[in-house]
C-alpha cells in the first residue's frame, strides 16, 4: 500500500470516525423534531396555553328535536395546569378552558299557533295564526370547560371534557304551541325564554401538525334548557354536535 494510500485511507477512517457520532446525533434530534406533541414537553416548566378558532355543527335527536339543526363559529381559549400524571396510556393532564361563540344559530322548524287568553266563565279568545320557529340567531359562551389531555402519541393527543355554558338568542328559545289549542301551550303563560343554558360532554382528538400547530376534531352532547327562566321550559333534551378547529399553541 503506497503512502498516499494509507493517507487516504487513514483519513476516509478519520472522517468516518467523526462522522458517525455526528449521524447518530441528527438521527436522534431528527426524532426528537419529529413530536411536535407539546404535552411531550416537560411541563413542570411550562404548561401551554391554547388559542384557536373552531367551527361546530350538529343536530337534536329527542323529543321530536330531530328537526333542529345547530351552526356556529368561534374561538377557543385553553391553559394546561398540571404536569402530566397517571399511568400508561390512561397519562395526561388537567386542562381549563373557554369558548366564545358570537355566531350562533338554530334552525328549527316552522309552524303556526295562535295566541289565546281565556278568562274565568269565557270562551278563549285568540289571535289569527302566525308563524314561529325558524332561525333563531343568538350568541353563546361556555365559561367552564375542564378537559383531561391524554399524553398521547408524538403527533395525537386525545381528550374528554365536561363543561357548562349559556346561549342568548334574538327570541325565546324554542317556539313551542299549537295548534291545536292547549291552554298551557298558547296561553298567556305560554313563554319561554331568551336565555338558556348549556350543560355537556365530549371527547376530541388534537392533530399536532408542526410544532405549536393543531388541528382539532370533538364531538359533543348538548343539554339546552331555560332552567324554567320562562313560564315554560320547552328545552332541546339532547344534541350532538361535531367541532372543527385550528390551535396555535404557546
């Protein structure tokens, strides 16, 4: 072997010498770059805050509600504050939140009904029948949302919430009535409310496109009732409602 080979050998195995810690330690932070999931993060040093827009959208399904249809868009507002505990996959964290929906409305269904009083010893009087239902249009805040965020995987992070909120809308929620008449219904105590409130649950899956970047799937059971803040409580029993939503994380 000649002089100017070994020198090339001698080097080739310098180089490769140096180059092989070096490829082991772009693997590993290549890894590391590679779970953008920030509840991976040591979180006794820094607990995210989340804020996000979200679009949701569902349906009623009890007590002949399977005709109320439910759209609105909004913002979502979260901070973790817990280090993750728990074993296994059950590992996660406590995370309190809010949402704000100044898009809100409700499609319903449209009827007539007549609007009657009846005094002692006479026969009801009512008006000629108009119509009710339809859009109501309304704005919605939920105060308390308190979410468990599984740990997850380095770019899934699953997560189950109960939460409370409360909705206005531009008219008493729902319209309720005849015909034909019922004095309970189309009488004079006929009136519902414009607020109601909104106990629920659900679950949901973060996304974590890049680091500091989701996009987020929930789905939700909704509880709307007055609280008999009206004469009557006519109330949506039950909903499901599907969200939609873009997070960036800090």
């Amino acid at each position: 072997m000649t002089k100017s080979t070994q020198r090339i050998a001698t080097a080739t195995v310098w180089v490769l010498a140096l180059l092989l810690p070096a490829a082991r330690f772009a693997s590993a932070q290549a890894i590391a770059a590679g779970d953008v999931n920030p509840f991976h993060q040591d979180l006794s040093t820094h607990r995210p805050l989340e804020i996000g827009a979200i679009v949701q959208g569902g349906f009623g399904l009890t007590q002949n509600r399977d005709g109320f249809k439910f759209l609105m868009a909004g913002v979502h507002a979260g901070k973790v504050l817990t280090p993750n505990m728990g074993p296994g996959p059950l590992r996660g964290n406590f995370e309190y939140a809010v949402e704000v929906f100044p898009f809100w409305q409700s499609y319903t269904p449209k009827f007539q009904r007549p609007f009657c009083t009846n005094p002692p010893g006479t026969a009801p009087v009512c008006t000629p029948l108009y119509t009710v239902g339809g859009t109501f249009t309304g704005v919605s805040v939920t105060p308390i949302i308190v979410r468990w965020n599984f740990a997850g995987t380095r770019r899934f992070s699953f997560w189950g919430q109960a939460a409370g909120g409360i909705i206005w809308t531009n008219h008493k929620y729902p319209a309720f009535g005849g015909p034909p008449y019922n004095s309970q219904n189309d009488g004079p105590n006929a009136d519902a409310s414009v607020w109601n409130f909104t106990p629920q649950g659900g679950v949901g899956v973060h996304y974590f496109v890049r680091p500091r970047r989701s996009i987020d799937f929930g789905a939700n059971g909704v509880h709307i009732s007055s609280a008999s803040l009206g004469d009557r409580n006519p109330g949506v029993n039950a909903s499901v409602q599907f969200s939609l939503g873009y997070t960036w994380w800090k």
